[in-house]
C-alpha cells in the first residue's frame, strides 16, 4: 500500500501520531497541519480522536495458536485438508490451519467497562485461558498440546453490527468502520467507498447501503446506552449465550425449554438493535 500511493507521488510521514483534531487541523508531537479532508481510519480506536465511543463500540478480539500439530492430528480432528471452520452459534468460534502446521483458534470476544481500548495481551491471562479450554472441549484429542501463541486487538462495533461510510463536507471528515470484525476485507471496501464520496463520484459503491449522506456519524448512527448499562448488556448477553450454547452442545434442554431460551436469548440479542 505504501508503494502504491508513493508511486502516485504521495508523501508519508512516519513516526508522527496525530493527538488531537481540532476542527480541520491535526496536532502532532512536532506541529499542526491544517487540511481540507480528515480520514481517520482508526477504527476501535476512533473514541481517541473523534470522541465517538457511543457510537462504536471498542470490543477485543482474542485468537490462540497451538505448537505445530503432526498430521496424525490433523487426520484426528478432521482439519488434514486445511479447512478454515466457523460455527454459527451466538458466541462466535472460528479456526484454521496455519502455514507452519499450527491450529489458529479464536472465539467471542470481550469488552471492558468504560469501552477501554486494550493494545497489550498476555498469554497467561484468564481470557486466553477460555480459548484453550474450548479447542479442548472440541477437539478432546489435542489436550496435552502446548499452545505457544496469544493475540489479541480493539475493533469495532456499531449498533446493530451495522458499518458506515459517512462523509461530513462541512467538518471534512471522511469516516468509516464498525466492521465488527470482518474489516480485513471491508476496510478495503469501504475506503473505495470513501474515496468516491471524497471525489463526489457518484458510483455503485455510493450507493450501497452503508453510505449515510448527508451526515455526520452522530446523525447516521444511533448511540450505545451509557455506562453502566452497555457493561451490563455485554455480561447478561454472554452469560446468556454461554448457557445456550452448554445446554444445546449437552442435549440438557429439548422441546419448549429450547424454544422459550432460543426466544429469550433473542430478546436479549435484540437490545443490540
């Protein structure tokens, strides 16, 4: 990417975090610019710059990865074909086969009180912990395998997983995110998108359904309660989800019990509308 906007005779500057925007102007450690266009691209980071956090919401995404697995493992659990697998359960599982012959696993994700945006993960931490104890629970064979790695990353979510590509002329900010965790592709997208806005081209892209014009964010997306109410949402639909998810993969509820729970959990997943 840097290559490319080079060679169209675009200038970057390294090492020069933005640290607050003021109206159209940036202030960096070394100096103020002053610019027509703002494009944060900060995504779960965006409540630094924007004061945006209402409306997307800072959520991390945390993924563990075991010692490389020999292909008897592989045949054991199914993945020998390099598979990547994702479950379509409430609390989100998901999975692949790395280059080097690990399993790379993720699922749910966690949010702090306060939306806090989190840049630095340890693997001995309760929260990878979960992880590992759910590829031991699908896949029973690899108890015993070491896992080597943990990562983890702020993303974001808008209300009811709905990403934007908003444009405001007026402030100059072209803003877009949301991606709830999908964004390596849609990030790709929703720049095209900005782009035409920017350059008012009227295209397929603009006039996709995650283009909000004229608006600012603040119009275009509806805001998250505050807290302490979006902490405790977050806690009630887990624990929720959690003990669907048990008693189904358990065959402890049948009949009405699973239709009253699937109706309840769907109650609850509605406040995220």
């Amino acid at each position: 990417l840097a290559r490319s906007v080079e060679s169209m005779g675009v200038t970057i500057f390294e090492h020069s975090p933005v640290l607050a925007v003021n109206g159209k102007t940036l202030r960096t450690a070394e100096g103020r610019i002053k610019t027509d266009i703002i494009v944060p691209a900060t995504e779960g980071f965006s409540d630094r710059l924007l004061n945006i956090k209402r409306y997307v919401l800072p959520v991390q995404s945390l993924i563990v990865a075991t010692e490389p697995l020999s292909q008897s493992q592989w045949d054991d659990i199914g993945l020998a074909s390099h598979p990547a697998f994702s479950d379509a359960s409430r609390l989100a599982t998901y999975g692949h086969r790395s280059a080097d012959g690990r399993l790379v696993f993720g699922a749910r994700g966690s949010y702090d009180f306060g939306g806090k945006v989190r840049s630095r993960f340890s693997l001995d931490a309760p929260e990878f912990r979960l992880r590992q104890r759910l590829v031991h629970e699908l896949f029973p064979s690899l108890r015993g395998v070491r896992f080597t790695h943990g990562w983890g990353g702020t993303l974001g979510i808008a209300r009811a997983f709905h990403p934007f590509a908003v444009f405001d002329r007026q402030s100059g900010i072209a803003h877009a995110g949301g991606y709830g965790g999908e964004g390596v592709g849609a990030s790709n997208l929703f720049g095209r998108t900005l782009a035409d806005l920017i350059l008012q081209q009227e295209t397929l892209l603009t006039s996709m359904p995650w283009v909000f014009r004229p608006a600012t964010y603040r119009s275009a997306l509806k805001a998250w309660e505050p807290e302490p109410l979006r902490w405790l949402a977050y806690q009630s639909l887990l624990r929720c989800f959690t003990l669907e998810e048990k008693l189904y993969s358990t065959n402890k509820i049948t009949g009405r019990g699973e239709k009253l729970l699937g109706s309840f959990c769907d109650r609850l997943a509605g406040f995220m509308e």
